[in-house]
C-alpha cells in the first residue's frame, strides 16, 4: 500500500505547480517559489511518509495524515478556484488558466487512491485487537 500512496503523491506535487499558476496570477508580485511554499505541504506530508518502509507512526496517525494532505490540497484548490472567477486576474507568463485547472484536476486524481487507503486503513482499525491496560 504505501508504495502506491508513494507513486499516487507524484500527482500532488503536479497539483501543486497548477494551483501555482491559478495564485501566482493572482498575487503577481510574489515569486513564483513564494507562491509554491504553502502548496506543498500535502505531497510533503505523504510523501514523507510513504517513502519509509514501515510508517512512522501508527494506523490512526497515518490516516490523519492523509486526510489532511486531501482536506489541505482541496481547500487551497478551492480558494484559487474561487478567487480566480472573482478576482479575473491578468495573466502572468505564457502559463494559461486552463494548463493551470488541467494539473490542479490531475492531482485531484490522487483522492482515490487516497481514500482506499484511508477505508483500508480504518478497515484494519477495526478489526485490531484494543489492549486495555487491564490485560497488561
């Protein structure tokens, strides 16, 4: 599971660089590499963690990790979305909005297979003996 969760975080990374081009539109006087820095914190959290052979920390954790990178990236591509058809920015670059959509959508492709995992996950949870501190 966690190699597909390794692969499958590529796609937030590509998202993440589309919604630079939605907020780099907007705030025109940042850099680019400011603009990238607060979008990276889903693929980040993911990826960290599913390079590691065994998780760092235990099903529950690893589970809230996921939400977070998915509750993180849909926020943050709902906000560029959003401000974007407000706010009808001028273009900077040669990098167009659509480019920008197409790769947001790709990297939203990755909630698949995030969330098979959170089901497998919450599947194994319940199925995981609980050891009371009375059995110890």
């Amino acid at each position: 599971m966690l190699s597909r969760l390794n692969v499958a975080s590529w796609g937030l990374l590509v998202g993440a660089f589309g919604q630079c081009v939605f907020y780099g539109n907007l705030f025109p006087r940042i850099p680019l590499w400011a603009v990238l820095v607060p979008l990276l914190p889903p693929w980040l959290a993911v990826y960290t963690i599913s390079f590691c052979r065994h998780p760092p920390c235990g099903p529950r954790q690893f589970r809230h990790c996921l939400i977070f990178a998915m509750s993180w990236y849909a926020a943050t591509a709902l906000a560029g979305e959003v401000l974007t058809d407000v706010l009808h920015p001028v273009l900077r670059g040669h990098l167009s909005l659509t480019l920008g959509r197409a790769l947001t959508l790709l990297g939203g492709l990755t909630f698949v297979v995030f969330a098979h995992a959170c089901f497998q996950i919450r599947q194994y949870e319940m199925k995981a003996p609980v050891i009371t501190e009375d059995k110890v």
